[in-house]
C-alpha cells in the first residue's frame, strides 16, 4: 500500500472526527442550557453525519482496494473493517439521499420532510 493512500485515509477520517465531536460538544452545550434545537440545527447535524460516515467508508474502501490480496483474508483485520463498516451503511440512519435533499430544499427555502428531522 503507498504511503499517499495511507495518508489520505487518515486525513478523511480525522476531518470526520473532528466534525464529530464539533457537532457534539455545539449540541451538549446547548441542551445544557435547556435550548431547542432547530430544524436546520437538526437538519445540519444530520447532514454532517450522513457524510462523516461516506467519508469513512471511503477510506477503509481506497485502503481495502490498496491492500492487495492478503486483504480478503477472513483474519485481516482490514477484511473485517471493510465488511463491518459496510455493514453499517446499510441502516437507515446512513440514507444520504433524503438527508441531502432536505438539507437542499431548506437552502432554498423549501419546507422540510418532518421525517428527515425527528
């Protein structure tokens, strides 16, 4: 595997950790003061974690592409974290597709899909 790779992966998911935790800590500290959030606080909270998960799953993608054949093994751990992470973009939470449009139409001035946000 190049170096390049490695590294690029490690970048996307570092940028997602840090995303993360951002929305988190704006999100705790909010609810510490007893505020509600709103639906586009709601909406970009959500947005940002449908791509944190992409990213994710790209760079165990580019990594397992770039492992070679050792990868598939059943006890490479990078079999397994390509199959896991994979796993996981399968629940319903991970739809980018809705969350994106919502978060399009709110742009806009659309009203937005209750079912997006709650």
């Amino acid at each position: 595997m190049t170096t390049f790779v490695l590294g690029r992966a490690i970048s996307d998911l570092e940028a997602g950790e840090v995303q993360l935790f951002d929305d988190i800590e704006r999100m705790w500290e909010q609810a510490q003061r007893d505020e509600r959030f709103s639906p586009e606080e709601r909406l970009r909270v959500r947005r940002n974690q449908v791509r944190i998960a992409r990213r994710a799953v790209d760079a165990v993608d580019e990594l397992f592409l770039h492992a070679g054949g050792s990868a598939l093994r059943s006890d490479s751990t990078l079999q397994r974290c390509w199959r896991d992470i994979h796993a996981a973009m399968n629940h319903a939470s991970n739809n980018a597709d809705p969350i994106y449009q919502a978060y399009g139409l709110n742009t806009y001035g659309h009203p937005l899909p209750a079912s997006v946000l709650f």
